[in-house]
C-alpha cells in the first residue's frame, strides 16, 4: 500500500517522542547512578547528557589507551606482568607500541621484563588487539578518555612509568574481566 513507509517512519518517531519523555523525563542535571540506563545499549528514548556535569557510566568493555597491570611488590616496588614478549607491538595495526627488553648486567642475557615500554597515544586508535592478545594479562584497555593537553609533542608518548597502573585499578574498572582471569588462574593452578 502506497504511504505505508511513511506511516511506519511516524510510529517510530513517535515511539521515541515518548520513551524519551515517559523514561526520562526529570532526569536530566544530576548525577549518573549505575541504575541510569541512558546511553547504555538497553536505553531507549533521546536525550542529552550535561557533560561535564554529567558523565555517563562507563560500561565494562569500553576502551581508551592501553595501560600495563603491575603488582606491588615487596617494598612497594611496580612488578609488571610485562614480560616484554613483544606481541602486542607485533599486532598493534597502527605501530605504536616500542619495547626494549631487559638485559642481565653480569651477563647480558636478556631478562623477561620490559626495559621500556612507550605507546605512541596520539597513533593509537583504541582498537585493543594488544589487550586482547597479550598471553599474560599485562595490558588492559582504560576508562579514562579526559586525556587532552595543550601540549603536542612528547606528553603523548606515555612511557613504562606512566602506563603503568596497578592491579586493584584494574579490578574496579573491569570487574568481571578480573573475576574471570582469577577464575582461570586457579583453575589452572587446581589442575597443575
Ligand atoms: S604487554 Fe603482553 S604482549 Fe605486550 S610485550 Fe608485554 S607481555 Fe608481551
Ligand atoms: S589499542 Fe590498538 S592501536 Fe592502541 S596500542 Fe593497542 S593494538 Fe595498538
């Protein structure tokens, strides 16, 4: 029938007029619980966000510059899960990642732990490859994204000492990732 596009095209411009007004409504300047489903996949209705007096939520798998896992050791000291594989430079599609190796000092054989670590932020495109195929769980996506400076010049290539975060950091922002990794981890300590 001629026009029923038309009609159908209403209906959901009318859906949203309604979601938006009926879920909404009254919401808008105050702060986001982890309750508030806007901007979530399962929201629905438009809206718009007061950023930066309104932040969303973050969800779980969002992702910005990498950043390195490490363990406080013994005296406080950063011990990184890096073992300087070099697989994450081998994916990264745009080359951004640079890492030397540590090298004994008596006898110069090479150590599994990065000497340097740099990621170029400004060539990174977020896309997580290097999280997702690092085989030791030592670089994860962040969920910081207010990265911008004034500066455009080395700021922007993080080194070892500013990519590092520790692990507690990464258990607050991807929960469910850490209970996972520990899950397999015992498993696999269980079946050794
Ligand atoms: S972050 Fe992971 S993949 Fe990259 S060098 Fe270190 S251990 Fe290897
Ligand atoms: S997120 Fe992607 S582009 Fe950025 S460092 Fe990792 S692999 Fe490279």
């Amino acid at each position: 029938m001629n026009g029923i596009g038309i009609i159908k095209g209403l209906l959901i411009t009318l859906k949203h007029f309604f979601d938006t007004y009926l879920s909404n409504f009254g919401r808008k300047q105050k702060n986001l619980s982890t309750d508030d489903k806007r901007g979530m996949v399962d929201s629905s209705g438009l809206f718009t966000i007061q950023y930066p007096e309104e932040v969303l939520v973050t969800p779980e798998e969002f992702r910005v510059i990498p950043f390195l896992v490490y363990e406080a050791g013994e005296n406080n000291e950063r011990k990184y899960r890096c073992t300087s594989c070099g697989i994450c430079a081998k994916v990264c599609p745009t080359q951004c990642i640079f890492i030397t190796r540590k090298k004994d000092p008596e006898t110069g054989k090479p150590i599994p732990s990065p000497e340097e670590f740099y990621i170029d932020t400004d060539k990174c495109m977020n896309c997580g490859f290097c999280a997702e195929y690092c085989p030791f769980d030592a670089i994860k996506m962040d969920h910081d994204f207010e990265l911008s400076t004034y500066e455009r010049g080395d700021s922007h290539i993080y080194n070892k000492e500013k990519l590092g975060k520790p692990v507690e950091y990464y258990a607050k922002i991807r929960p469910v990732n850490y209970a996972l990794e520990v899950a397999e981890k015992s498993e696999k300590t269980t079946a050794a």
